[in-house]
C-alpha cells in the first residue's frame, strides 16, 4: 500500500491494483496516515521513506 502511494496511485488505483474496491483502498489509506501520524499522503510517503518502510528502489515504475 505505502509503496502505491509513493508511486501516487489514486484509491481506485489502488483497489484495482490490489483487487480491493476503492473505498476499502481509501481505508487502508486513513489508516496509514493516522498509524504514521501524517496529515497527508505525501507526508505519509516522506515518513515512509525516512522510516525505511520503503525504499526508492521498491517505488520505481518501468
């Protein structure tokens, strides 16, 4: 999930990635932001990324 968001996907790109609807997607989301106390999904992504959650490696499309 955190590694969608780093890529910027939608919720409904999300949920179609991962074969949820995008509503339990859009959950999933609120719930990260709030286990990671951010008050954006892009702050998410930055606390991921110092957390080491995630790496620039794991975010990379192609």
């Amino acid at each position: 999930m955190l590694r969608l968001l780093a890529l910027g996907r939608s919720n409904r790109q999300i949920g179609e990635e991962l074969f949820i609807t995008g509503k339990t997607a859009s959950v999933h989301v609120s719930n990260i932001l709030a286990k990671l106390s951010a008050a954006s999904r892009t702050e998410a992504v930055a606390i991921a990324y110092r957390q080491g959650l995630i790496t620039p490696e794991a975010t990379t499309s192609g």
